[in-house]
C-alpha cells in the first residue's frame, strides 16, 4: 500500500463520517404553523334549513327525560352514539397469505400485524417468535366526529359491530369485510315510551379490502346517513394514526437510529424526519402517504385516489431503557367528505418488508425510504442500476448468499481491474525513482531547502513523465462504489437471518464473544467478519511496507507508515456493529486485492519501467501552451522589476 493508496483510504474515510454527518442532520426548523380546525360557525342558512330536526331531536330528548317509568322498559335519555359493550370483546382476525390482522371492537381499527414467513431475531438456541409490528395499546387508529351539539367523540371509544367471522381466513384473491359504528335515536316502545334503540341505516364505516398474496390492503371510510346526527357543516375530518414500533433486530440501537417518519407531499418529494430524534411538522399542503419506517419493515398509509389534504406529522423518542419498541409514530392525516348520507375517503395501506424491488412494483416511489445512498447521485445511481439488478440476478439461481457476495465482489473487481492497474502502475512508477529521490533529499539535507528539494522532486517527476496524482483519481473513482456497498448492505432484506459460515445473520453483525460491558469506541463483543478484515488489512499493510516502500525522506515514511497501521484499527471500531455482509464484503475486497497486487508486481517488470523512465528524463520536456505562457509571464515580470530597479537606482 503506497502513498497514493492510503491517500486514497483516508479521503474514503473521511467521506464516510462526512456522509454519515450529512444524513444525521435532521434538525430541521419549523416550516408551516398548525392547520387551523376547519370547522366554522354554521352559517345562517343552514341554521334555518336545519331548525326543525334540531327543534324536533330536543323535543324527544325532554320527553325521554320526563317520560314514565314502566315496568318493563324504562324511558332513557337521548345518547349520540350507543356504546354498549358486546358479549365478545376479543379482536377479529383476518388472515391473508401474508400476515396476521388484528381488529379490535372498540375502534374499529387493525390493533395488531403480524407478518408471516418471517421471525423476530432470535439466536440459534431460542426458539422462534412472530414478527409484530406493532400491537395492543401500542397502536390507535381514530377519529373525531362533531356532533350536532357541538360535543366531540372519538371513535377509538366506540363499539362498532360486524358480520364477519371472528377468526377469517381470505381463501380467494379479494376479500371485503366491515365494521360499523352505529348512532343511537329515540323510539317508542309498545307502551308509548321512549327508548334508545340503534338506528341501523345509519353508520360510520370501515372498510377493509384484502388481498390474498399482496402486502397491500385497501382501507375505505364510508358515512351512511349520518347528517342527521353529525354537524351540518362538517365536512373536514381528520383520521389520527399512532404507533409505537416493535423492535424486530439483534442491534436494537442501530434499528432504532434509522427508524424514521417518511411521508411524500404534494410535489412527489420523498422526505423523512425523526431519524436521529424526536421531530413534528405540520402541513397545510396535500400529502400523498405517511410511512412508519423500521430497518426492514414498514407501515404505510396512502390517499389511494387523490392526497390528504395536510395533517401533522411527529416523531418521539422513547426512554432510553426502553428495548421493546424503537420510537413512537403520529400521523394526524385531514381529509374531506363532501356527503355525509353516501360518501367517504379511499386509502390503502401497505405493511411489511422495506424491500427495493418489491416497493418500487407498487409506483409511489416508497423504495426511497430504502437507504442506498440517495443524498449523492452518484451512490443511488450505482446501487439502482449495477448492484441490485446483479445482486437480484445471482440471488435467482439459488445461491447461498455469502456466494452472492463472493460472486458480486469478484465482478465489481473485474470491471475496476483497468482502474486498480492504472493506481498500481503509478506508484510503481514513483516507486522505482526512489534512488533519484533519495538524491535529492541528500543535496538538500537541511530543512530552510525543503522548498527547494520540493521543486527539484517535482522537476524530476516532471521529466519522467510522471503525474503525482495520477495515483489519486483511480482511488477516487473506485471510492463511490466502495460508499455504495456501505450504503447497500445494511439496507439489503434479502440478507436478514441469512446464515453463512459461523454468521446466523448476515444482516447483523456475526458476535463470536459477547463480553457483557461495553468498551468504549469498540463495543461489547468480537465481530469476527470485522476482526478477520482488520488482520487481513495489517497483513497486507506490513507485506506492502516490507516489498514496496514508499519514496521520501525518512520522517515522511514514518508518518505514511503510520497512518498505515492506524488506519484499520480505526475501522475496527466503527464496523464492529456493522452487517456481517459488509465486513465479508470488505475482507473480500482486500484479499482480492492483495491477489491483484501480487499479480501486477508479478507481471511488471520494475526495471524495465525505470529504465523507460531514464529515457524519457533524456528526452526534451514539451511545454504545454499554458505552462509556456506563464513562463512567458514570469519573464515579463522579472524584466519589469528590473527595468523598475534600475530607474530607482538612477533616481
């Protein structure tokens, strides 16, 4: 490893913290102030046009509460919505090929997902446990209704009732079922008193349309003649999402510092927020779908037709302790009803894998929310369009995916060999001069000539044909394939609790030790994928030093060197927790390139190329047109002072 090549390893490191500072900016300011209630005063033509049913409903309700008691019925007074408490209280649930649905009574809405096929993290010894995204009390959905005496209810404390089995299974492609939250209304009895019966023609109602072998679900909100019991001028509701996310992963703190809030407003822009903390952001402008993002899952709700016409968007972080859930969601999501007798709003849902291609079938851009580099073209480009088509090309045939990442390291070799040879050919380049250096560090020992020796360097390099950083630009072009890998590997479902070797999990970090404290900087175990790459990396750094040793004078060789040797310590450190895959992937990258290394020094013959060198030194150095015309300037110059010093002198 020369000069240019730890060059090249430091700007890739610097570039990884830099990148890791970009993304973790999420301190962004308040843009808009809270959406004001839209609800208004009824105007007074609606007052006149509703005058009568209201007259009439309070006419009823003095009645029921002056009515005679009777033996066998007795009078009771007008409620808005009835709420009582059925026989069975336990939760629907709808199964599909794919998941687990859980619907609870009061509120109507999917308490509960859990999702098939896949598991929990657990280690080899334990046993399984279903993966839930989020459950019980940890999860609402709700909304607030007005009524026409201006008290609000929310519908999380109402019972609503269906006709669906408790336990059903969606055996074909398409499957509806419903939920209904009836109002209740005054009726006489056979002994002339009133009573609060259920009005069965009217209802507020959730709709749930599932498909058998498909993530997605629609969900539709329907109101059937419900102006009657509802505020004359409402037509703005606003349907309240809240969750606390389950942790499904071994590294719960990594899980939990990439869970995040994405949403995508009415531009089509995909952004995110909470990814580092707690964040809130309000919008009076239309939204397209909110998400719940974990590190391989995902809870999405999407204005199927049209958008959300704005909501309020928050993001907090739990307690510290806290191990079982990662952050707490809210999504206050508006949206309009123009007939409350027959109408409503269209919404689909999609809960499970954040997996590229399977998100990006659907057409909403939700793949976004797959970190692959997307704040730099160039990482994205190189993901979308390289390693994820290669990636999903070899993962077809069946391979065991440590195989995958063999096969897929080897080719991304392959087509940076020219690159890798051109790097290797410049440093040899530099390397064989080390005699014509050492020359010049020994005319000019003291360090006042430091700019001279410099330029007598620079002179001979010139006349050699030789470009110092040269060496530099193929290690820069290789290095966005080398940021493209850490962006693609931790975010690959494919990987999850895919075992390889002595890893159970290539999507986690492969502990061989757990040490049961933590070391600062390093962490509470040995990755031994990470480990392995380190000592392959010292190796290769020593086996560099020892046959091709950097030119310069002595104190530049000891800082190279050493920086050589800090170097993958430094990377211990920080790839301890990452995926097993992207450490296999990098101890790959460096024993591949020691074979390659060994291949060039091998095939190249040194003192052919030094003696190629002599000749070109021999050979008159051409002069591009701008080197000639700042010479040309420099003379001009000093003529000029000279001309002035000698006016001065005759003065």
């Amino acid at each position: 490893m020369d000069r240019n090549t730890i060059v090249g390893f430091i700007l890739l490191f610097a570039l990884i913290l830099g990148f890791g500072v970009y993304n973790s900016n999420q301190s962004k300011k308040m843009q808009e102030q809270r959406k004001q209630e839209m609800v208004e005063q009824m105007a007074q033509e609606a007052i006149d046009q509703n005058q009568d049913i209201l007259t009439t409903l309070d006419s009823l309700e003095k009645i029921a509460d002056t009515a005679p008691q009777t033996q066998n019925v007795p009078a009771v007074k007008r409620k808005p919505f009835s709420n009582i408490e059925p026989v069975d209280k336990s939760d629907w649930i709808v199964e599909t090929e794919k998941a687990k649905y859980y619907i609870t009574p009061q509120g109507g809405y999917i308490t509960q997902i859990e999702l098939k096929d896949t598991y929990k993290y657990a280690d080899k010894d334990s046993d399984k446990q279903p993966l839930i995204l989020f459950e019980g009390e940890s999860s609402r959905m709700n909304m607030e209704l007005m009524l026409r005496d201006q008290t609000v209810i929310q519908t999380k404390n109402y019972y609503f009732t269906s006709t669906v089995p408790r336990h059903h299974v969606v055996s074909d492609d398409n499957s509806t079922v419903s939920f209904r939250m009836h109002p209740a209304k005054m009726a006489a009895n056979e002994n002339d008193s009133l009573v609060e019966v259920i009005d069965p023609e009217s209802y507020l109602e959730y709709q749930y349309s599932f498909n058998n072998n498909d993530y997605k679900m629609d969900i539709k909100v329907n109101f059937v003649n419900m102006s009657s019991y509802l505020y004359p001028t409402t037509r703005d509701f606003t349907f309240c999402w809240d969750a606390m996310l389950n942790n499904t992963e071994k590294n719960h703190e990594y899980e939990k510092n990439i869970t995040a809030l994405f949403y995508m407003d009415n531009l089509g822009e995909v952004d995110d927020l909470g990814e580092k903390g707690s964040d809130k952001k309000t919008f009076t402008t239309q939204i397209k779908w909110v998400a719940f993002k974990q590190q391989f899952f995902t809870s999405v709700l999407i204005a199927k037709d049209g958008y959300f016409e704005g909501g309020e968007l928050k993001v907090d972080n739990l307690n510290k302790n806290e191990t079982y859930h990662l952050k707490e969601m809210q999504a206050n999501l508006d949206f309009r009803v123009e007939d409350l007798d027959n109408s409503g709003f269209d919404m689909s849902a999609y809960f499970g894998p954040n997996q590229y291609k399977l998100l990006k079938e659907y057409g909403l851009e939700m793949e976004r929310m797959v970190p692959i580099g997307w704040g730099f073209f160039l990482l994205h480009w190189i993901n979308r369009f390289a390693v994820i088509p290669l990636f999903n090309w070899l993962e077809a045939y069946g391979l065991s995916y440590g195989i995958i990442i063999l096969i897929l390291t080897v080719i991304l070799k392959l087509i940076l060999l020219p690159i890798a040879f051109k790097t290797y050919m410049s440093s040899a380049r530099m390397r064989v001069l080390k005699p014509e250096i050492e020359e010049i560090n020994n005319r000019y020992p003291k360090p006042d000539d430091m700019a001279k020796k410099q330029q007598a360097t620079m002179t001979l390099y010139k006349s050699a044909g030789i470009n110092p950083a040269s060496g530099c630009l193929p290690m820069l072009l290789q290095m966005p394939i080398l940021i493209a890998m850490f962006r693609f590997f931790p975010s690959a479902y494919e990987l999850r609790q895919q075992p390889f070797l002595w890893a159970d999990d290539l999507s986690t970090y492969d502990s061989i030790l757990d040490f049961g404290f933590n070391i600062p900087f390093y962490g509470d175990h040995i990755s031994l994928f990470t480990l392995l790459m380190t000592v392959a990396t010292l190796v290769y750094t020593w086996l560099n030093n020892k046959l091709m040793a950097p030119t310069g004078n002595d104190q530049s060789q000891k800082m190279t060197k050493m920086m050589m040797y800090i170097m993958p310590i430094m990377f211990l450190g920080v790839f301890n927790k990452m995926p097993a895959a992207l450490t296999y992937y990098y101890l790959l990258v460096n024993l591949i390139t020691f074979l390659q290394m060994w291949i060039f020094r091998m095939a190249v013959n040194e003192e052919r190329v030094h003696e190629q060198l002599k000749q070109n030194m021999k050979k008159p150095v051409k002069k591009s047109k701008w080197q000639a015309k700042m010479e040309e300037m420099a003379k001009q110059q000093a003529q000029l002072q000279k001309q002035q010093g000698q006016t001065q002198k005759k003065k």
